[in-house]
C-alpha cells in the first residue's frame, strides 16, 4: 500500500431510496490511482448503487448517501452534482448497453468528448480507435443497430473519449458471448495500463473480473464483507466456492451445493 | 391542371408555416419530452410582442423582431421553470393537463394585457403576390417557407454537428445517459425551450404578417400538432415535409371536397390525419418510438 491518498475513497458510505429502503450499509472501498479494483458480488448486492453513488447519479432515482463520505482526488464528492463528477474526469459506463442510439458512432464518440475545450477531436478519434479498431469502419453506422459487443466497445470507447482518470464500469460483459467479453477485458486492462487511468468494474463475471484487477470488494446486501488483492482473493476458500465455482481442492462445486454451504455460511457471522 | 398544380403550391406554403410550428414542439419535445398543447398560445404571445414592439413603442423591426424572438424564448424558459420543471417525474397525463391549464391561462393573459380587438400585424416580410408563369406565389408564405427549409437544415445540423447540439441530441435520447455523460439535463431543457419559444414567435411573424392579429391565431398550435405527430416528434426534418403533406392536402381538401361538404373537410382533415397516424403509425413517420399513450 502506498501513502498517496487514494484516488477515490468511499467511507461507511450509507444509500437510502425514497428515504426508507437502505441499500448500501456503511460500504467502505478504496480505488488507488492508476489501479483496476473490482466490486464483485449477487445481484441486489447493490454493486449499481455503489457506483451511482459515486458518479452523483442516484438522485435521479430517489436515492441519497445519508451517512459516510466519498472523497475523489482530494475533493468531497458526497452527493455532488453528476455533471461537476463528470468534469472533475470521473466518468461512468452504465449497464445496460446504454448508447445513444439515434446517433453515429462518431457522434457518439464526439458527444462523450463535450464538455472538453482543449480537443483535439482527430488526434482522440485515432486514439479510441487504437484501442477498439473495430469501430473504425463502423463509425457512420447508427449506434442503435451495432451488435452487443460493438455497442459495448463504443461506450467505453465514448468514456475514453472525456479523458477520465478514474472510469466506473458496470456490467460490460452482461450478455457478451464469453470470447467478446474476455477480449473486451483484455482491451480494458490495456487501457489502464496505457493511459494509467483507474477503473471500478463492477461485475458478475468475477472470474473474468479478478483476471484483471489489483484489487477486489464482495458485496453483500449493500456491505462490504471481503476485500483484498487479486492474489489473496483467489486464494481465500469462501470466494473460491461462492464466486468461481471452485473448493480448494480444484473440482467444480455444483450450483446447489453452494447455495447450501452459502445459507449455512454467514458473512460476518 | 393548372388549377390543381396551384392549389398544390399554395398547400406547400402554407403546409410549411405548419412545419415552422411543428419545429418548436419538435425542439421542446426531444428535450422534455413535452408535448405542449399550449404552443399555440405562444404562437399568440410572440404576435403580441411583435405588435408591442414595433406598433405600439414604434421600434424599427431590426429592433422589433429580435426583442419579440428573444421575449417569446424567455417566455418558454420561465414556463419551464414554473411549470414544467417542478412536475419531472410525473406521469404524463399530469404534464398533458398542465399543458393544458397553461393554454387557458395564456389565453387568458392575452386577453387581460392586449384587449380581445383584433389589430393590424406589422409587416415583417414582403407581400404581394409573385408571378410565375401561370402560378401565382404569395411572397410573405415563400419567403417564410424558405426560411423554414433553411432552419429546418441549420437545426439538423446543430444537433449532429455541433457540441451544444449533440448535448441536446443526447437528452432527446434519454435523460439518465445523458446524466451519466456529465450532461445538464436542466440546461438542455432551458435551451430546448428558450429555442421553442423564438420558433413559435417566427411563426407568428410568417403567418401574420401585414394581416389581422387576434385571439384566433392561436388556433395554428392545433393544426401544428397533428402535423408534428405525422413527421415524428423527435424529428426536425419530418416537422417540415409532415407540415407540406398536411398543407397539400388541407389546400386539396378545400378546393374539391369543400364546395360539395358545406366547407367541412379542410379544416377536418389535419385532425383526420392525425387520427390515422395514431391508429397505424404512433411515432410518426420519422420518429423514434411508439410514443406513450395518455
């Protein structure tokens, strides 16, 4: 652990909606500069809200972080304006393969890029292009037409585009057929690596998730129970038999086993 | 044939006046997803502060029409933030009846401050009657018609082209993405309407111009709209060519059914057009999604 001051500091981070249903309970998580972490964890787990929570976007569902603090390069971000998050370089990747659909994908790219003023529109097209050739030829297309993997490399693709130190990835590989989505992390992590830009990923897929992190959260109903590297995450039992499938001694568990040993296995306790 | 080519030319014309109309709910509804049925009594309100600015106060229209542009678009700014800002998120059939509220209540004011008398509009443009050939074209609705062919161009091109376009391009596809892009939703909906405002207030000035201004010049708002509901309500260039489609075959409509209907089916037909629309084709022609039933 280095003693640079995290990039992005979540601090028993509190979530309600609509006032009455807690969703996130005192979540605490740290994302390095220039780091990969992954929030992994079930479904309702409340991963999402984790990250709306950061990006500014939860009061746009009637949600509120009610106790706790998120810092972000030095600066309180707690319940901030999306817009302000968006310009201080923390963008967001929503699920849901949210492109906008009417327009072209080089559109798209140029309206990820509209709020910068020092842009040199030719110079950041060949650099997303780089990362994601595949674009190159589709870039007249209209983005509502492109395949799922296409649309998903256009929004990561649309993120680059504002130049973020710190990228919140939901979901990219929901629904990718498992080539797609194992070539879409490896260009994820070749981004971070390019550009020294952090990025929390939240996934389902924690295998493909932990292949390339630093560092891994499990979630549970809106707590965090388990954190630590990549090496320590694969190697503890609990993680190993919930989320990969796998017991120590290597043979796959069944789905049902699990669900049993996970009912009688209490997170902390 | 003569006869029907320029029963045609005028319908064009006129048809394009409709789509000028139909712009401004266009260019409101993709930011807000509103459709404002009072938009015609906006229409009015930019007739009357033309009026006030170059009859009453005498200032030149170079002065005149600017102001009367830039208070119609502030007029929309300020109904969004009284209005329509404190209902977002409310269901639609709330926003539609205070759309409709809001068209009584403007009505209303018209009345209050200008009086119910009906009174000469400046002439903005040019009138007269241009000769072409056989044809004979009303110079007031042609140069309109240009200037709306030529806006419906320029504001195509601003909303692909240009940053602040493709932020509103953005909102018009959805409010959260946008959001999540460090996108104002807020500031695009004041621009939307500030823009829709100003259109509706040209409006006025193409269709009133050198005529009679009264309360019944509100009435284009209700044509408008089945023409913005056939081109497609997300769609800038479907406002301009649904607005020649429903000006054609109003313009038929009164030269041959007319005379055999007791002059019942021009006015019938945008509203029997919109009818169809929404049986068969609910998003319109050029539009984006079956739009939500109220």
């Amino acid at each position: 652990m280095s003693a640079d001051p995290p990039l992005l500091e979540l601090r028993n981070v509190d979530v309600v909606f609509n006032g009455v249903i807690q969703v996130l309970r005192g979540a605490s998580l740290t994302v390095p500069a220039g780091a990969v972490v992954a929030l992994l964890g079930a479904n309702g787990a409340g991963k999402t809200t984790a990250l709306r929570a950061v990006s500014g976007l939860l009061a746009t569902e009637q949600g509120r972080v009610t106790a706790g603090h998120i810092g972000y390069a030095g600066a309180d971000i707690t319940n901030a304006d999306p817009c302000a998050i968006v310009a201080r370089g923390l963008v967001q990747v929503l699920d849901g393969r949210r492109v906008l659909a009417h327009l072209s994908v080089a559109q798209n790219l140029r309206a990820g890029a509209h709020f910068r003023r020092d842009f040199d529109e030719p110079a950041e097209l060949a650099r997303v292009l780089g990362y994601f050739p595949a674009l190159e030829r589709l870039m007249r297309r209209t983005a509502g037409y492109l395949s799922g993997g296409e649309m998903q490399m256009l929004l990561v693709g649309r993120a680059l585009m504002a130049r973020p130190r710190l990228m919140l990835l939901d979901e990219p590989s929901m629904g990718l057929a498992p080539r797609i989505a194992q070539e879409l992390f490896a260009t994820i992590r070749r981004i971070n690596r390019a550009e020294g830009m952090a990025i929390l990923l939240v996934e389902q897929n924690a295998a493909a998730a932990l292949e390339i992190c630093d560092h891994g959260y499990v979630m549970e109903t809106g707590r965090v129970v388990l954190h630590g590297d990549r090496a320590a995450l694969l190697a503890n039992e609990d993680m190993r038999a919930f989320y990969l499938g796998l017991s120590l001694t290597q043979a796959r568990r069944s789905y049902r086993e699990v669900k049993h040993y996970k009912r009688r296995k209490r997170w902390l306790g | 044939m003569i006869e029907l080519a320029q029963t045609t030319i005028g319908g064009v014309l006129t048809g394009l006046v409709y789509g000028l109309v139909a712009l401004s709910f266009v260019v409101i509804y993709r930011a807000a997803r509103i459709v404002n049925v009072a938009q015609g009594q906006l229409v009015l309100v930019g007739a009357f502060l033309l009026w006030t600015a170059a009859s009453a106060l005498g200032l030149p229209l170079w002065l005149a029409v600017p102001a009367a542009l830039a208070g119609t678009g502030l007029l929309g700014v300020v109904l969004e933030r009284l209005v329509f800002r404190p209902l977002v998120g409310q269901s639609g059939f709330t926003i539609v009846l205070a759309t409709i509220a809001l068209l009584v209540l403007l009505q209303g004011l018209v009345q209050l401050l200008w009086g119910a008398e009906t009174r000469p509009f400046p002439a903005v443009l040019p009138s007269g009657s241009l000769h072409l050939g056989p044809f004979r074209l009303n110079r007031t609705l042609l140069l309109g018609g240009v200037l709306t062919v030529l806006l419906t161009e320029v504001l195509h091109w601003f909303f692909l082209h240009t940053r602040e376009g493709l932020r509103l391009a953005a909102v018009a596809e959805d409010h959260f993405t946008a959001l999540s892009m460090g996108i104002s939703v807020r500031r695009a909906t004041t621009i939307a309407w500030l823009l829709g405002g100003a259109l509706a207030c040209l409006a006025a000035m193409v269709l009133l111009s050198g005529r009679l201004l009264g309360a019944s010049a509100a009435g284009i708002g209700f044509v408008a709209l089945p023409v913005a509901l056939l081109g497609g309500l997300e769609s800038v260039r479907g406002a301009a060519l649904a607005g020649v489609i429903v000006g054609v075959g109003e313009a038929l409509a009164s030269a041959y059914l007319d005379p055999l209907t007791n002059g019942a089916m021009s006015p019938i037909f945008p509203f029997a057009l919109m009818v169809i629309v929404l049986l068969i084709r609910p998003q319109g022609l050029f539009g984006w999604r079956v739009i939500e039933r109220l």
